[in-house]
C-alpha cells in the first residue's frame, strides 16, 4: 500500500542511515521499524518484582543523647528565628 507518512528529521536521518548501513532498501528499513515498534508494544509489560526495605537498627552515636533532641530542635528554631528576625530589618 501506498501512502504518504510525516517523518521527524531525526527519525529520517536515522531511518536513512539504517538504510545506507544496511544495504537495504527505505521502505524495507521503514517497515521493519513501524513492525518492530507495534510489536514490542503488543506484549503486556511484565509486573516489577517487588520492592521491599529491610529495617534494621541503627542506633545514634556515641555522646549523643535522645533525651536532649527537643530540646536541640528547640535551640535551632530560636537561632533560625533570630536570623530571620536580623534579616528583615
């Protein structure tokens, strides 16, 4: 069957060079494309395995002590605020 197609330059390009690479004829190096692209769409996409995260403990360093952490957050957000307080001035 005879029809007219629309092509992007870089399929084109890479159809014509194909072709030249090959020894074939376009159209052959055309065909064999749009049928390989029709087919690998065919076949259902397989499902991915399964992504799985094993939690394991980690524990904190040495000298840090989870007693003090509110009150660490505590101290970051007065420091914060007090820049941003310098600031817009």
């Amino acid at each position: 069957m005879r029809t007219t197609l629309t092509i992007d330059d870089d399929l084109a390009k890479a159809l014509h060079e194909e072709s030249r690479r090959t020894g074939r004829p376009f159209k052959e190096v055309v065909n064999e494309a749009v049928r390989r692209g029709l087919m690998a769409g065919a076949a259902p996409a397989k499902r991915p395995r399964r992504f799985r995260v094993h939690a394991r403990p980690c524990g904190f360093r040495p000298g840090i002590d989870i007693k003090r952490l509110n009150q660490l957050v505590d101290e970051l957000e007065i420091d914060h605020a007090a820049v941003v307080a310098r600031r817009d001035r």
